[in-house]
C-alpha cells in the first residue's frame, strides 16, 4: 500500500529514491569520517611510546582536530552552498583522507600537533555540510528519519571500524618497516579517499540534477522545499549575518556543544578503558569488545528517529536520549568489572547516538537559505569544540581531583547541561517549528 501511494505522489516518490540513493552513501561517508577522526583513540598507548606523548599531550592532540575543524567550517559551507555538495563533499573527503594517512608521520608533540590541525581543517564543513545538504532533499517532516540513516555511519565506524583498526594492529606490524599504528592511519585514511573519488561521480547537489528523479518528482520536491524555505523565512532570519548573531542559533550552538562533549569524551577513551578492565592491550580483540556499544546504537537509532518524526516529538526525544547519555557515562564510573561498565557504555552510546539527528531536526526547521549555511555551520562549529575540551576537562578534572571517575562526571555534568538546555527552548519556538513541520506534512 506504501508504496502504491508512492508511485502516485511525486512528492513522497521523490522523498523515497532521495533516501534510498542518498542517505545510504552519506551514512558510508560519515563512517569513514567518523572512523579517520577517532581512531588515534586505539593507539593512544603505541604513540605514547613511540613518539614520547604524555596524557596531557595526547589530550590536546586528540582535541586540537576541532580547532582547525572550527575556524573553516563557516567558510566551506558557504562554499558548498554556492559551488554544490557534489563537488565540495567530494573534495573534503580526498583532503581529509590524505591528512589521515599523513597521521604516520607523527614522531614528536609538535609533529601530533600539527597533523590533527591539518586533519581538523580538511575535514571542515562535511557534517554541517551535510546537514545542510539534507534541506535541499527533505522535508522537515522526514528529515529526521533521513538524517537517521545518515547517523548510522556513526555506530557502523565504531562497530566496524574497532574491529578493523585492531586488525590492522595486529597484523600490519613491521610491514615494510613501518609500525602497525601507521599502516592504520594509511589504510583507513586512503580508503576515505576513494569513496571521496566515488562521491563525485555519484552525488547530485540539487532535485533538479538528479537523472534517477523523474520531471515531476524533481518538481514537487523542490516545490516543497521552496515552500518551506518561504516559511522558515517569515520566521527566522534570513542572512547569513543575520544567523551568526541569532539567540535562537547561539543555544542550539551550546545544545550542541553539550553533546559534543558528551560524545567524544567517551569516544576518545573506550579502547582504553575495556583495555585497563580486560587487561588485554588494545587490538582486535578490544576492538570487538568496544563493538558493542555501537552496535546497541546502530539498532536503536533508526527505530527512536522514526518514532520521533511519526510523533511530532523530537525535541522531547532529544532531551530523554541525551539524560541517557549523560546516566549512562556515569553508570560507567562504578565498579570495576566488565559487563557492567560495557553496559553502561551501551547506554551512553546509544543515548548520545540518537540525540544528534533528534538535535539537527531543530535548526534544520528555523533555517533556510544562506542563513542555513552560515547558522548550520555555526553550530557545528561552535558546537564541536566541545570535542576539543572533552578530553583536555576530563584530563584536568582527573588530575585536580585524582580520580579517573571524577573526569567522567564531568562529562556526565555536561550531558546534563543540554538537557536544561533542552528544556529552555521557549514555547514560541516550539510552537513555530511545529507549525511549519505541521506545513511540510500539508504539503
């Protein structure tokens, strides 16, 4: 019956092949950021050694990615506005693999230093990018189901990518005489590569360049997204000046900031965390074990995100996802056996999953245009430092307090923090973004 009705409606036919196409390939994109951006995370121990990092030193390595990631991310998205996402996606995506594989070049703080800098600036603007690119396809009323898919490359890089990178950990040793923590960054970065080469080829920036759309799927589509761009506009702001200076804007900024620091708090430091419990040295059996969690995610993410865009009510998701979150890291901090600290890491996992395409559903609603680009940009910009302080608070927080539990809190604190925030959004915006969802559904 679905998809009778499909075939008869351009408007939910094209909203169908656009996801089915699109969010797929994104999802394999985003894995593959995902996966270049956390994986010095499993050889935190060898770079240590090997090029004489201390935990103070790795800490900010580790965080300076979101620097360099912050001060370009405005600019490329309003490049790839301009250009379209097919081009600039794709280039992204061959820079940042290339700045992946020069990680193996890591021998001093300087040089770690340096090369996450660089990582972090060849890498601006693909998620908000992306972001951005989902209005142009869906409407506000589906793009949280489409942006679940998209979040999928989240969990299936650590589900897979743990598993991968401690393989190549314990198989590439030695190779042509270079470490096996090298060979991972090569391998994994040129593979981002590649699928930056495919992306070119396989993308469409705009309905009106897709040649899988027909003539009056591509008009009703973007005849929708047309309509609810006029509407975003009545409402909110409409340059991208405008934007940056927007209150709405700046507490979606701290909202995502909140989540950020949540996120990569514990991405940075679950290897080495089942690593201590098991006493096992990071490789691929740890990488099996740090699978889990993300697999619990990867099962739960498109299930809550489609209830949530069926009910109105991914503001009120968002806030429960990110509680989750935030209990689950502190759960994390109890005891000192294995099943229920990877529990509780399942917990926070899929908590901190879920919420971020919940989260992307709002500004995506408030925004159109250039105000999009530049206000999208903001928050991912703004909002991803928080990777930058997570793992330099929870390093300070240990040491003020001599307590590994006392780092978690904190980012527990974080999560919580979000969640008021959350809460605070005034009954006027709410009303408004339900009131153009609403529209789009008309539509």
């Amino acid at each position: 019956m679905q998809t009778q009705a499909a075939n008869h409606d351009p408007l939910a036919s094209a909203v169908s092949k656009a996801r089915l196409r699109l969010a797929p390939f994104l999802a394999l994109m985003f894995a593959l950021s995902m996966l270049d951006r956390s994986n010095v995370g499993f050889v935190k121990q060898a770079l240590m050694v090997d090029a004489n990092i201390g935990n103070a030193a790795y800490a900010l390595g580790a965080g300076i990615f979101f620097i360099g990631y912050a001060v370009f991310e405005i600019p490329s998205n309003l490049i790839l506005h301009r250009v379209g996402a097919r081009v600039w996606l794709s280039r992204i995506m061959v820079t940042w693999g290339l700045a992946s594989a020069a990680m193996m070049f890591a021998h001093d703080e300087t040089s770690f230093y340096v090369l996450r800098f660089i990582l972090g600036v060849a890498e601006a603007g693909f998620s908000p990018g992306v972001i951005l690119y989902s209005t142009y396809w869906f409407p506000a009323s589906q793009r949280g189901k489409a942006l679940g898919v998209y979040y999928f490359g989240l969990p299936v890089a650590l589900v897979l990518g743990g598993p991968v990178s401690g393989l190549l950990l314990d198989v590439m040793g030695g190779q042509l005489g270079l470490r096996n923590w090298q060979w991972m960054f090569i391998i994994e970065g040129l593979a981002a590569s590649v699928v930056g080469v495919i992306a070119f080829f396989y993308l469409a920036s705009k309905p009106r360049d897709a040649k899988w759309l027909n003539a009056d799927e591509k008009t009703a589509l973007e005849a929708a997204i047309a309509a609810e761009d006029n509407r975003k506009t009545a409402h909110g702001p409409a340059t991208a000046l405008s934007a940056l200076g927007n209150w709405q804007v700046l507490r979606f900024v701290a909202i995502y900031f909140a989540i950020q620091v949540s996120v990569y708090g514990v991405i940075f430091y679950l290897p080495t965390r089942i690593s201590e419990l098991t006493g096992m040295a990071i490789g691929a059996k740890v990488g099996l074990l740090t699978a889990i969690p993300w697999l619990c995610a990867l099962i739960s993410l498109r299930l809550i995100t489609g209830i949530a865009d069926a009910r109105g009510k991914q503001r009120e998701f968002a806030m429960a996802m990110l509680a989750m979150a935030a209990t689950g890291i502190a759960l994390s901090t109890l005891g000192h056996e294995l099943v229920p600290v990877l529990m509780a890491f399942c917990l926070a996992t899929v908590g901190f999953v879920v919420v971020q395409p919940l989260f992307w559903t709002l500004p995506t609603a408030y925004l159109s245009g250039t105000a999009a680009a530049s206000g999208i940009a903001l928050i991912g910009a703004l909002g991803n430092l928080g990777g930058f302080i997570a793992p330099t608070l929870k390093t300070a927080v240990e040491s003020a307090f001599h307590s590994q539990q006392a780092g978690m809190l904190a980012l527990t604190i974080a999560g919580v923090v979000g969640v008021l925030l959350l809460m605070s959004i005034g009954a006027r915006t709410r009303r408004d973004s339900t009131l153009r969802l609403g529209s789009s559904e008309a539509a």
